[in-house]
C-alpha cells in the first residue's frame, strides 16, 4: 500500500497476511490485467494499483542497463516482513494526530490480525467509503493517503531493504515488457513505453548468442543457457505487443525473425506441435 507492487500470496484465510516476496512475473500479469481494466472501466483504483506497480518497478526492480530482477525477497534479518510492517508507535511519531487517526482507521490497525513481527497494512473498506464516512470527496481522500504514505515511505526506505535476485530472465521480463507496452497504450504513459523498450533492447542485446539464438538468463555480464520454448514465445508475444504500441516496424521484425527460429528450433512435424526445449539444447540425463 505504500510502495506499490504484489506480494506472492496470502498466509491466511482472511488475505491480510501475505508471503512478502515480489516476483516479477506476478508484477508483469497483474500490471497487464489491472492496465486492461482500467482502460475499460476508468476506475481510478485500477489506474492507481497499475500505476503504483509501474513506479515500484522503476524504482526497485529494473537495473541500470534497462533489464528487469527477477525478485525482491521476502525477508531482511531473518525475519518474514520486517519491512513492510508497523507499529502504532511507529505510526504517531512519524505522522500528526490527524494524520494518525485517518491511517489508523484507513489500514485496519482496529482489525485483529495474527502477525507476530507488526501490523500488515491492509484496508478492510475502501476509499470511496472511508471518504463517504467522513463527509469529503473520494479524490481528495485519494490525495490525503497519497500523502501520508508519501510520508510513512521515506522512513520506510531508510530500513534495510530485502535481498534483490538481480538475474535477468528472458521469459519473465517479456511478460514485463507486454505488460508495460499495454499499459503505454494509455494517455500520458510514455514512462511505461521507456520501460519496455528499454527492456526489450537489453534483452535482444545481452540474451541471444553469437548466432543470435535467444538465452535463459543474464546476471553481471554473464549470459546463462539455451532459451526454453516458453522464453522464445512470450519475447515474440512482448515484441507484437509494443510494435502495436509505439508502431515501430524494428519491433515487429524482431518478432518475426525470432519466431522462424522458435519454428525451426521447436516445432516436431510429426506431431504437430511444440517441445519445451530445442533441437540442439542439453540431453537430458535420462
């Protein structure tokens, strides 16, 4: 809620717990389908959770040279949410009473919650109704927890972040990239667009060998294996969706030559369809 971006899964049956870890390929799905809703339905929490998920991205995930980390871990000190957890104390010292009250009733800290290591922000009534409750605009109920969590993020970023899986894999910042070129489609999201070209020229830099088949991984300059099938399909997927998004015809040849490779490499005529690895990868021990 205050940095943007999903946990993995909940802990519990009431969804207030989660398993902290962040994956990028659940960014990359959840961003496509939140971007797709919000294009339907304008709803101004889908542009948020969309948008929140973008700068998360940004400000966590993509390394310098434009590739996407797999993983921001879920734990710091050994300890499951250390980051992402509040105390009351925590809260008023860091906020005026105001403040302090409008938060505390925003995320639940009235709610039971069965967490040993601190309060897991979460809002058991939405916005709209937290608005209607105290007799102001949705808006600028928006705008106030815009604020305050602005607040409470900058003490947050000072706590020691969890480990980043910093290796770049193929199929999982394609999905990133389509996400992202769904997501650019919309008006004033040219950020979203950079994102994904500059992803998608990482990747068709630094993963594809000398002969230009596509690799598994990249981690500090050090390319990993053969691409799997899965790899091929969802980069030539990622290319078509950002050459409809930015109508750069450099896109869609890249889609197309990688696609006669995905043909050749692992479609069986036989059996008229796909294997998982290619022709020319590893033997399998067994």
């Amino acid at each position: 809620h205050l940095g943007g971006g999903f946990h993995r899964y909940s802990t519990d049956r009431q969804w207030m717990v989660p398993h902290f870890e962040k994956m990028l390929y659940d960014q990359a799905q959840l961003l496509e389908v939140y971007a797709h809703a919000a294009r339907l339905t304008d709803s101004p929490l889908y542009h948020q959770v969309a948008n929140e998920l973008v700068t998360f991205l940004a400000d966590v995930m993509t390394l310098p040279g434009g590739g996407f980390c797999s993983a921001l871990d879920a734990e710091t000190n050994a300890i499951e949410g250390e980051y992402y957890v509040w105390t009351r104390e925590q809260v008023q010292s860091a906020l005026t009473p105001e403040e302090t009250t409008l938060f505390i009733e925003a995320y639940g800290f009235a709610m039971p919650q069965d967490f040993e290591h601190g309060r897991v922000l979460f809002m058991p009534v939405s916005v709209a109704e937290l608005a209607k409750s105290r007799s102001i605009e949705e808006n600028s109920m928006r705008e106030v927890l815009k604020v305050i969590g602005h607040k409470l993020l900058a003490i947050r970023d000072q706590r020691e972040r969890p480990f980043l899986d910093d290796k770049v894999l193929t199929e999982w910042n394609a999905q990133m990239i389509q996400a992202l070129a769904v997501h650019g489609r919309m008006p004033h999201k040219e950020a979203s667009l950079k994102l994904a070209v500059d992803a998608a020229d990482f990747l068709l830099a630094n993963l594809r060998s000398a002969d230009g088949k596509l690799l598994r991984s990249w981690r500090n300059g050090v390319a990993g294996g053969p691409a799997y099938l899965d790899d091929y399909a969802s980069l030539v997927s990622a290319l078509l969706a950002l050459y409809e998004s930015t109508n750069d015809a450099k896109w869609l040849k890249a889609a197309a030559e990688l696609n006669t490779q995905q043909m050749a490499m692992f479609f069986d005529e036989a059996q008229s369809t796909f294997f998982f690895t290619s022709h020319d990868h590893e033997k399998l021990l067994a």
